[in-house]
C-alpha cells in the first residue's frame, strides 16, 4: 500500500456520509408489560443436494420488533 491515509481516510468519509444520511432513522419499540427477549437458530449443514452447501440463520427479537438477524449459505 503506497498510500494507506489515503485508503483510510476515504473509507471513514464514507461511514460518516452514511451515519449523516440514517441518522433520522430510528427503530421503535413499544413499552411492554414484561422484557421478552426471544431468539432462534437453524442450521442445514450439508442440505443443498448438489453443492452440499450449509445454510445457517438466526434470528432475535424484544417483543414483537427483530433486532438482530442473520442467513448465511
């Protein structure tokens, strides 16, 4: 790398141009009686026929809102 600032420096402007552009952007979750927190996982190693390609996912959630999710072949 000749010019690693430069790389760098390039890569930090276009985090801040996309913060700038979510920052109005917000999830909202409604009070609940009771914290729920509820996750689940699946996994298929192997399961395509053809390629034996594995499929994982995963999913977790507070109350009715998704707040991390995730599927990977």
């Amino acid at each position: 790398m000749q010019i690693p600032y430069v790389e760098r420096f390039n890569v930090v402007k276009q985090i801040l141009r996309y913060v700038m552009g979510t920052k109005d952007l917000v999830l909202k979750y409604d009070k609940l009686p009771s914290f729920v927190l509820l996750g689940f996982s699946d996994s298929n190693y192997g399961g395509d026929k053809d390629d034996k390609k594995s499929t994982s996912t995963y999913i977790f959630s507070i109350g009715l809102g998704a707040i991390s999710w995730d599927s990977k072949n």
